[in-house]
C-alpha cells in the first residue's frame, strides 16, 4: 500500500514529535551514541511549526496513521525544530537561494520502503513551484545514504555543540532541481 501525503495541521504536532522522537531512537543507533539520540531530540529534532504554518511540510500516512514526515522551507532555517531553530526565519530569495528540505523522519518499521523518497520528490516539485531552482539541506549521519542516493553531494561537515554539551555530527548537501 502507498502512503498518502497531505500537509501537516497544527493538531499533528504532538503525534509527528512522538514519531521523530521513535525515528530517531529507532533509525540512528549505529550512527549516534544513545546520549547523543536524545540530546538531538531534545535540543534539534522535533516538529518547526514555521513549516506547517508555510504550508510545506508533510504528512506520509497508511491508514490513520502516520509513518514518516518531511518538508521544504522557503526560510533561512537549516534544521533544527521549535525547541532550537538553527538560522535565522527570514525568507529566501528563490533567484539566488536554495530551498531547505526539512526534518525528515521515517518511522523504523516504515524504512527503505522508499516513503523518504516519496517525500523528497513531493518537496522538490513544491520548490520547483515557488521557483527555487537548488535544494539544500543539513543531513543527520543516518539521513546521508538516502540524500547521496537522491543526488545530493556534500559540501561540508559540521558539528553541532548542543546546550548539555553534547555533539551532534551533521552533514550539509546540496543538489539542484530536476
């Protein structure tokens, strides 16, 4: 059965946070120590309301309920969710910009079914449509096989040093539309 893609609702906050936070439990052990995968989810993932209020994250759904989410920002925001944005929220400019693909998240028994794919290509149409013509994102250690299987090619390595002091290996990637 193919999952459903359709916005995220405020209302889906609570739900999507107890996803990523299964997510990446689930997903990033072999990448991340365990007090790394809880730092992260509590200082980096977690829903960024700016996106659902933007109208461009998603929602991938068998049934009721809901197996992975995603999205795409028009905002300087690179990651991080409402507990800790990282950047600034102002717009970009889609002449000179590229578009932010945004926390990712596949719940464990829902990976490598291709549902991230599914979710990319969703966020790469809508940016094509606002006229973006480059996708940039900052990919968690276990989200870089899917990006770099995508297209995606890395430009940098960073490590971010979260308030408990823990640090969080990340990897920026770029790539253009279609």
């Amino acid at each position: 059965m193919r999952p459903q893609l359709r916005p995220a609702e405020p209302n889906d906050i609570p739900p999507l946070n107890r996803l990523i936070a299964e997510s990446a439990r689930g997903l990033s052990a072999d990448f991340y120590t365990p007090a790394q995968i809880e730092s992260a989810i509590r200082y980096v993932f977690g829903v960024d309301s700016a996106l659902i209020a933007d109208g461009t994250y998603f929602v991938a759904e068998e049934g009721d309920a809901a197996i992975a989410c995603g999205g795409w920002s028009r905002r300087r925001t690179l990651y991080g969710g409402d507990q800790r944005p990282v950047g600034p929220a102002e717009f970009l400019d889609p002449r000179t910009d590229a578009a932010r693909i945004r926390a990712f998240f596949v719940a464990p028994g829902h990976a490598r079914r291709g549902i991230g794919r599914l979710l990319l290509e969703a966020c790469e149409h809508a940016a094509r449509a606002a006229g973006f013509t480059r996708l940039e994102l900052m990919a968690t250690l276990p989200g870089v096989p899917l990006y770099a299987a995508c297209g995606f090619r890395e430009t940098e390595r960073i490590t971010d040093s979260l308030p408990d002091g823990s640090a969080l290996e990340l990897v920026r990637m770029r790539r253009p539309i279609g």
